[in-house]
DNA sequence: GAAGTATTTTTGACTAATCAAAATGCTGGT
DNA sequence: ACCAGCATTTTGATTAGTCAAAAATACTTC
C-alpha cells in the first residue's frame, strides 16, 4: 500500500521536525507536529497513531513521535523529491529560489521516481538544493555537510555561506537584496547580545546589521571546514 | 473553491467522452463515464449529480451528462496541463512517447497554470502534444484540426499521419515500431471489408496490414489539406 | 505538594469519495 | 402491449481525513 500524500506529509514534517529540534530529546511532540503540519492537535494524534499502527513511526503517547527506520526512509524520499523539484525549477524552468517552495510542495507527490531521477542526473547530481538544504540521495541518505551559522562562526574571518534554513518568501528576498545567498563570501564582524544582534560584512564591504533570529537561519563554510571537505571528497 | 483531483477527472472524462462519442447526441451516458473513470456506476451517478449542483455539468436522468460552459472550460485546462506535460517529458526530459501518460495523469493535477505556460513557453508553444493529440490554449480553446482517419483518406494517395487516438503502451509501440507515428507520409493501398483491414506502404515501401479498429486511431492529412491549413497559417 | 496552566488525548460529528447490491426505469422484440 | 434484459439510480455502509470541544494528563510555580 503506497503512502498516500497526507501520510507523506506527516512523515516529512516529523523528519523535518525532528531534525530542527533543539535538544537532542529526538522525540517530536505533537503540538509541533500538529502546527507544522496546519493541522488541529487532535487530528496529528489520530494520525500518528494510525502511523505508529503501520509501523511507519514510534509513538509515545503524551511525549512525541519518530520515525522508525522505514518511516525515515520513506521521509528522506519525499524530502529527496521536493528538493530535486526545487532545484530543477530553479535551474531548468527559470524560478527564483523564493518562488519554489510552494510549487515543489505540491509536485513532491506527483513526480514518479522515474522523473525525480531523470530531473537529478539533468542536474548533475546535486548535494543541495537552492537554500543549500541537502538533497537525499536515492536510499534516502545525506551526507552530513559540517557547518556553522552566523552565531557560532569563528568573527572577522572570510567564510562561505552555504545555506539558509527558511522558506518564508519575504526572508529569502531579504537574503537576495543583501548578498547573503549560499556561495557568497561574507565575514562575521561583531555579535552584540545586548541589541540581540550580528554584524556582517558582505560583498564590497556592504554591512549590515541582523537579528539572532535570522542571523541563526543563515549556514556557512569556514575556510578550515572547506578544506577538510575538500580533502574528503579528492581522498575518496 | 477549487477543483479536486477527483472532480478534475470527471470533468475531463466527460469532455473526452462527449468529444468521442460517435453519434452527435453529445450527452454521455453513465455507465461509459463510469467505465472511463473504473469506477462503479452508482459513483459516476453521485458524483455527476454534486457536479450538477456546482454548474459544472448539465446532468439528464437515465440519459447522460455534458459540460456547461465553466465545465467545459475546466476540462479543457486540465487536458492542456495533461498534453502540455506529456510534450515536455518527451521533449526535454527524455521520455519515449508510450511512457508518458501515467506520468501526466498525475503531474496534470499538481503543475501550477504557472509552470504549464513555462513548459508551453519552453516548447514554443506548440499546438498537439507527442500523439497529436490537439493542446488547448490558456483560454481553454483547441484550433480545431480537419483530420480523416487511415478508414477515410484517399486511396493511394500521399498522406501525412497527424496523430493516433491511443494512449496503450502495446499499441503506441506497435505503431512506432512500424513507422507509423505522427510525421511519417504513408499511402493507403487498399481497404477490405471481408477481412476487416487495411493494407498500407509506409517508408522505404515497407507494407503492413492492420484491422480497421487500430486503423481508426490513426489519423491523417491529406495534401489538400495540409495546404489549406498553410493557406491560414500565412494568411492570418 | 497543591493549584493552575498548558499540552495532549478522547469523543462525537462531518465531508468527500467510494462500493455492493437492491430497486427502479427504459427499450426492443415478438 | 407486454415482458425480459440492460442501464441507471438508490440505499446503506465503509474509509480517510478532518474539526471543535470535553476530558485527561503533565508541567510549573508558589
């Protein structure tokens, strides 16, 4: 029995949901799942527990919910889908990276294996989407990408940004009009806790100013870390 | 309120049922719509009668159902995203011409009218899909092609095949097989009613019987009228 | 540790879509 | 004109997914 797509969206938002948690409590609860997903409590609770039945997730009744193994699996396969769609839409079709999401939302239940494959070889097999999200590979397995944000980057050294963690369409046009995009090269000048705030340093010595909030959502590349990758990929 | 995918593909089975039927009568009765759909007649019946109640169908107890206006126009979108789609698998990504329908079965109900005028754009907005099949515009009106079938044309007289009525896997590829997919120019040689075929010469004078059901599906441009047609391409 | 708040689960009900099978209506042939 | 046979509609039931609101449980705070 293939999973319908309300199932494929639970599943996806309990990978994704989980994989964002703070502690490493790795139990999602169900009011998250139930917000994430639009959804009222009761009804989240209903479901995974129809999940749980299939053997799709482990429940722990007034705890949370993870995927087991299977569910994992299945979780990465339509991450893997939205994010070769997200992508492909980019490249091939001409979007803006902050007009996919909603569209991908949507194909990522359509499009056939076939197609998903056929869509990630035309791309040459990419590692990450436009927000430098990783893209699962057909196991559904990602290989880890080593990185830092803005709050935890070493300060006034030249890093990579790799990814931004939003797919809010304003935040992502805020991202673009600031030269903050993944594969800009920026530095970290000042982190004030006080104003709640970062300093960055952007192309053409551009600065600006941004909240923990967002300054969070943005990923980068030390130079050291590049090169530790760089060594992996040419050893392997 | 917008349309499910389920009242998509009532509407659109009812625009290609009414489109098939033989006698102009142009009222579809249940049971073909409920056949066309594999779904039970009672379903066809219930569901025809909501659609009724929306205005998007014309229902006539124990006689059958047509379109209205906004039906029809409806079906023709979503036969546009089907045709559209199926043209942009084979085009761009590669597929074989009987690999496609399944595909676009499920991809018509998730593409954004957005994307589809991108592929249409992409495409160069072409006027028949990969069996040549007639697309729809974003108005949902089809340029009406004059066409005679392989049962019609002239005798031994150069045609050029415009397109087959088929979606099956098997007979695509025994259509393609024999060169005998939309492009190709032909000569009908002779029709025989006691056998119930139809011999052909195709290229490098390679000749093949087939019966009159497959023969029908096939369809045809007569010089003539190729000619007329160009007449109105320059002229307009 | 008791009280109050927040989260989670239960309950009862609803909608969309479906089926099987019984009931109904239509039509053609003698 | 009648009846047999076929197509169609009704009926009653089912499944997936959902909500609102009531009940239960867990967490916090004093």
């Amino acid at each position: 029995m293939l999973p319908s797509s309300t199932v494929e969206n639970y599943l996806k938002a309990i990978y994704l949901g989980v994989a964002a948690l703070t502690k490493p409590h790795r139990l999602l609860p169900m009011g998250q799942l139930a917000c994430a997903l639009g959804v009222a409590p009761g009804t989240a609770t209903t479901m995974v527990k129809t999940l749980a039945e299939s053997g799709l997730v482990e429940y722990e009744p007034y705890t949370g919910v993870a995927l087991t193994e299977a569910g994992e699996k299945l979780a990465a396969l339509v991450v893997r889908r939205h994010r070769v769609v997200e992508l492909f839409l980019v490249q091939v079709m001409g979007y803006r990276w902050d007009e996919v999401h909603d569209e991908a939302e949507q194909l990522e239940h359509a499009v056939s294996d076939r197609l998903v494959d056929r869509m990630d070889e035309m791309l040459g097999r990419p590692a990450v989407d436009p927000h430098g999200d990783p893209i699962p590979d057909q196991e559904g397995v990602i290989t880890p990408q080593p990185a830092q944000s803005l709050l935890t980057c070493p300060l006034n050294t030249p890093v990579t940004i790799t990814r931004v963690i939003d797919q809010d369409k304003s935040f992502l046009r805020f991202i673009e009009n600031h030269h903050l995009k993944p594969g800009e090269s920026i530095e970290v000048e000042d982190r004030d806790s006080a104003s709640d705030s970062v300093r960055v340093r952007g192309k053409d010595d551009h600065h600006i100013t941004i909240g923990t909030r967002a300054a969070s959502k943005v990923l980068v590349h030390t130079p050291a870390a590049a090169a530790i990758l760089l060594e992996l990929v040419t050893s392997a």
